[in-house]
C-alpha cells in the first residue's frame, strides 16, 4: 500500500517537474526573444515581457541595461536548465534499483546549478542595490533574483544528499564483488 502511494506521488511530482520546466522555457524564451528585439527595436525596451520596462535604464545607461538583463536572461536559462537536469532524472531513474551512478550525477548536477543560480542571483540583487543608490529605478527587477539565499542554502542541502547517495552506491558496488 505503502509502495503504491509513493508511486502515486512520484507519478505527480514528475508531472509538476515537467509542468515548471516548461513554464521556466517558456520564460526564458520570453526573456530572449524580448532581449533580441530590444538590440534592433529599442522602442520596445519599455513594454519587455512581465512588464518589465526598462526605459529608463536604457536611455542612462547602455551597459547597466545590458549588464542587468544579462543576469535575468543568465538566471532564467539556468532555472530552465535546471529542471531539465531535474526531469531527466526522473523520467530515467527506476525506482526498484535508484541506486546507481547515472542518479548521483544528476544529483551533483542539480547541486550545481541550484547554487550557480544562488550566487548569480545574490551578485545580481546586491549590484542591483548599489545602482538603486546611483538613481537607477529597479524596483520592478527584484523579481527575478529575490529568493538568492534560498537557492544557496537548497544547494547545500541537495549537495550533502548527493554525497551520501554517492557513498551508498559505493557501498552497493563493493557488495556486489564481494558477492
């Protein structure tokens, strides 16, 4: 019974991850395809996706435009890679034999990502404050990075789960010779 439930619930939670990695593509694209329209329509700037108008930041200052939007399209590709690592892993995993090398690298890998996303996210929102003292209006881009330290402190956790799961399919490689 026990075993069923979980499947169930395995079963939706490969649903939702399919669901947010589409929704993140869909952001991401968004973002993209907004950023190559700003570089040949720069009347655009100010109706960008999510409402995001940057208008005035775009008129101060080329470079603080570029560089802000660098890291929102940097962050949001990095979220969409990240739950393609995450539905990879649980479109491929087996769940009667999970333990095995292919899952701890994934699970290193999402390790990763979620910390890069953290620490972009963190430099992003700290240069982000320091132009709102220069006169730059951001209030609208704080959106983007406003959970850093969660995803830095997510990471850490997912990096101590993928180092005990490595060390348990160590384990089971050596009791496999033995045996």
């Amino acid at each position: 019974m026990k075993a069923k439930v979980n499947n169930i619930v395995f079963k939706g939670l490969t649903i939702v991850s399919w669901l947010l990695f589409v929704g993140l593509c869909i952001e991401a694209g968004g973002l993209i395809v907004n950023f190559i329209c700003s570089l040949f329509y720069p009347e655009i700037v100010q109706s960008l996706y999510q409402k995001l108008d940057l208008t005035e930041m775009y008129e101060t200052s080329k470079l603080v435009f570029f560089g802000m939007y660098g890291f929102i399209l940097t962050i949001s590709i990095l979220k969409a890679v990240l739950f393609y690592i995450v539905v990879v892993l649980v479109t491929k995993i087996k769940l009667s034999e999970p333990f095995n090398n292919f899952v701890a690298k994934q699970i290193y890998k999402i390790s990763y990502y979620t910390l890069s996303i953290g620490l972009l996210s963190f430099i992003a929102r700290q240069l982000a404050k320091k132009l709102q003292h220069n006169g730059f209006v951001i209030d609208n881009l704080g959106q983007f990075w406003m959970d850093s330290q969660a995803f830095i402190l997510m990471s850490a956790v997912i990096y101590i789960i993928a180092t005990i799961f490595s060390k348990g399919v160590e384990y089971q490689e050596e009791l496999e010779e033995t045996v």
